[in-house]
C-alpha cells in the first residue's frame, strides 16, 4: 500500500508539473494600444539618429488617397531598458536591437501579449539596421496591418450590424459595426452609411458587377473608375443632378491583394461631388468570384470635412476584409 501511494504521489507531482510548464508557455496579458499606434522598441540614441529617422520615414509616411498627410501609424518611443511589464504589452511592437547581434528581420506574435506581433530588426551598425528596414519594410507593414484588422474587427464583432439580407441578396457575409445604417437595399445593391454628425458620414457601398466589368490589362484601373462613377451617378444621385464621381486631378492608386483568398483589386483616390462643393477619400475593392463569373464590389468613402481621415478608412478597410463569399 505504501508503494502504491508514493507511485501515486510520483504520478499527480509529474502531472502539476506538466500543467504547469503548459501554463507558463498558454498564459499570457492581454495586450493594449490604440489601433495602428506601434510601439518602438529602441534606445534613445538610436531613436534620436539615423535609424530613427528611416522608422519615421517608413512606418509615419503619409497613407495613400487622403486629402492631407496622415501618417500610416502613430508611433511611441520606448527605451529598451524600460521594455517590460505593462509596456511590453503593446499589440504591435518594432523591436531595434543593436551590437553584437545578428543582422535580421524577425516577425514574431504573441511574444509578451496576446494578440500581438512583434517584428525584431537587428544588426551590428545603423547602415546593418536601416538596410534591413529598407529591405522588409513591406513584410513589417504588412503583419502590422493585420494585426490591426484582427483587433478592429474584432471590436466591431462586439456589437454587429445584422447581414442576413446582404448574405440573401449578394451571397455574402460581411462585419459592420451596429452604429451604420442601411439606407438603401434594392436590385442586390446596399448602401450602408454611419452618421458622424448632422453632415458627415462614413459610406459603404455593396454591389456585383459581371467579370467582363473589369478587364486585367493596362485598362483595369480606367474600367474600376468608370464602373464607380456610373453607380455613384445611377444609384445614389442627389438633388438637381448633383452626383459623386471620382476626382480627375488626383490619380487613383490600385494595388492587387487576396481577400478570402480570392484575388482583389485595391484602389484609393478622392471623389468630388459634381455640381457642389463637397469631397473625400474613397477605397474600393474588386473581389474575383470565378464561381459566379462576377465581382464583388465593396466601396467604402468617407465626408468629414476639418476631421483626420485615416481612421475611418481604416475601418472600410477592416470591413470590406472581412467579406467572405458563399
């Protein structure tokens, strides 16, 4: 009996410490911050010389089809030797490590909180650093904008708007915060719009057009424009012939990208409102859906004039990802 107890004391001492190893590599703090704000991670002579001045360069760089330089993300200086407990906790962490290092970029997640992504930069000299930012800074964006789309759709899904009838109608599901609105559904076309004030609004228009809409050519961004401005004029015109189309002085800008793993066209610019004073920015995405020879269109824009705009088109650009195709 007493060899039976002390295998069993032997069994329930290897258990707690299995459960517990488990523990400590599962548990992490909640992490913090405000949406596309990173944290950087550098000593204050770094910060303060040339690799502090390619960061500002890189990661503060105007974001592409506003009306005024907003910078791609707010960023706030943390000394390496101050880097812990509740600082650590930051969702999106740029990590410079200089000295006697190896010359890398790492993309790391959920290092000190949960969720998080932590990208790690180093090298021996300022040149070793500054070349490995040049080099993937795309990498570095990237995981950092889908951190944050995780994090902003994930607050909206505290609170959804109802899709039943987008799904219906366009065989789609899609994220919305419950602060839009549906001001207009009809001929499987949707305009969802969220009241900032008496006059400002953020828009988001829902729609599907033929695949032969959009050419893949030298043309595509011409065919996107043109299909734009012929729904802004044929379904939300306004008073006297007044209606939105995007605005010639300002290029657009497009992109390619995957959105449920479906290939996507992106592109920003300015619209203007033709006979009243009134413009914003616009971000619309073109999603292929071979399966119904067709598009799916999301375009987001946004009217607040005196207001910064980048997070607004922050949050198209969170809803419109999260569009998943039946």
């Amino acid at each position: 009996m007493k060899a039976f107890y002390t295998v069993l004391f032997c069994v329930l001492l290897l258990a707690c410490g299995d459960n517990k190893e488990n523990d400590n590599r599962t548990y992490l703090p909640s992490s913090n911050g405000n949406l596309n704000t990173i944290s950087i991670v550098a000593d204050n002579i770094v910060w303060e010389g040339e690799v502090g001045e390619a960061i500002r360069g890189i990661f503060a760089a105007p974001v592409n089809g506003l009306p005024t330089e907003e910078p791609m993300f707010n960023m706030k200086q943390i000394p390496t030797q101050v880097f812990d407990g509740f600082a650590a906790r930051s969702r999106i962490v740029l990590k410079i490590e200089k000295g006697n290092v190896e010359t890398t970029t790492k993309i790391v997640h959920e290092a000190f909180a949960k969720p998080q992504t932590v990208a790690v930069v180093g090298g021996k000299t300022d040149e070793d650093i500054i070349a490995q930012l040049k080099a993937n800074k795309d990498k570095i964006i990237e995981a950092f904008t889908q951190e944050e789309v995780k994090e902003k759709l994930r607050r909206i899904n505290l609170s959804p708007l109802s899709d039943k009838d987008i799904e219906k109608q366009l065989g789609i599901t899609i994220d919305i915060p419950s602060a839009y609105k549906i001001g207009k559904s009809e001929d499987e076309f949707f305009w969802i719009r969220k009241s900032l004030s008496n006059t400002k609004t953020i828009d988001l228009m829902l729609y599907t057009v033929p695949m032969e809409t959009i050419s893949k050519s030298d043309s595509t961004i011409v065919d996107i424009v043109k299909m734009r401005n012929e729904i802004t004029k044929t379904k939300i015109p306004g008073e006297d012939d007044i209606y939105m189309e995007v605005e010639d002085a300002y290029v657009p800008s497009m992109f390619e990208t995957v959105i449920d793993d479906k290939a996507a066209y992106e592109v920003r610019g300015m619209w203007v409102m033709n006979g009243f004073t009134m413009a914003g920015p616009f971000i619309t995405y073109a999603i292929e859906d071979k399966a119904n020879n067709r598009y799916v269109v999301a375009d987001g824009y946004v009217y607040a004039p005196s207001l910064e705009k980048r997070d607004y088109i922050f949050e198209l650009e969170a809803m419109i990802k999260s569009i998943d195709i039946k």
